[in-house]
C-alpha cells in the first residue's frame, strides 16, 4: 500500500510496508467471525452475572436490515429512566 514510519514514544524509528487494514469492513467481519470459531466452547456471563451461555450459541449479527427482529411492541426508557414508551 504505501511505505510508513513507525516509532514508540520518540525512542525509535523505523520503515516498514504499510498493511492492510483490518479493523473495519470484511476483513474484521472475517477475522471476528474466526474468533468466535476459536471461542466457541468458552462460557460466557449473561444478564448481571446470573445466566451463562457457550459464546458459540449466540448467532452471527449483519448490517442488512431484512435478518434483525422487528422491535414492535418493546418499551424503550425515555428521559433520564424515569418513564418510558412502546415502539
């Protein structure tokens, strides 16, 4: 991609090829769908503390609109807590 410069705090420099990033779109989509494959088994907490579930029973989330559940009918709080309203 393009040649930068790293350093830490001032003490050093060096040159080194720029990678591609991977913190953001399909490549991360790709790198966090492999951790979860890799974390599948571990127990994770839910809900304060009280419930624990496997990480690998939690399904996968996308950005399209068409696969997330309707939110009709659900209260959401409203103010600082103090009231709420139904959607």
């Amino acid at each position: 991609m393009g040649i930068i410069r790293i350093g830490g705090r001032g003490t050093s420099r060096r040159v080194e090829e720029k990678k591609d990033d991977n913190w953001t779109g399909p490549a991360f989509k790709e790198y966090s769908e492999q951790k979860k494959q890799e974390a599948k088994n571990e127990y994770i907490s839910m809900g304060r503390g009280t419930a624990k579930i496997k990480f690998g029973d939690i399904s996968s989330s996308s950005n399209t609109s068409s696969n997330t559940s309707s939110t009709k009918g659900m209260w959401v709080g409203t103010g600082r807590g103090t009231g709420r309203r139904k959607l």
